[in-house]
C-alpha cells in the first residue's frame, strides 16, 4: 500500500493562486466579482432551490 502525503492547506493555497491569477483581479473587490460571475456560470447555479 503506497501512502502519500497531502497538505491540505498548500493544496487550498494553490487553488486560490491559480484562481487569483487566472482572473486578472488587483484587489479582492474584484476578484470576488470574478468568482461571482464564474458560480453563476455553473450548473450548480442553475439547479432548483430545495426547502
């Protein structure tokens, strides 16, 4: 059995630099508007709300 190390916190670190990166923001306003348009984006988003 291989066991492997993971960091969960420098694994949650690199996603939000890729994401931070990826959408172009230069303050967290926008980056926050950023992530906002992309969830809307999702089929996620588009799913019924549940009571």
């Amino acid at each position: 059995m291989i066991k492997k190390k993971f960091d969960c916190v420098k694994f949650k670190d690199e996603l939000f630099a890729k994401a931070w990166k990826k959408s172009g923001a230069k303050d967290f306003r926008e980056y926050v508007s950023y992530a906002n348009a992309q969830a809307r984006k999702s089929p996620l988003f588009k799913m019924p709300a549940y009571n």
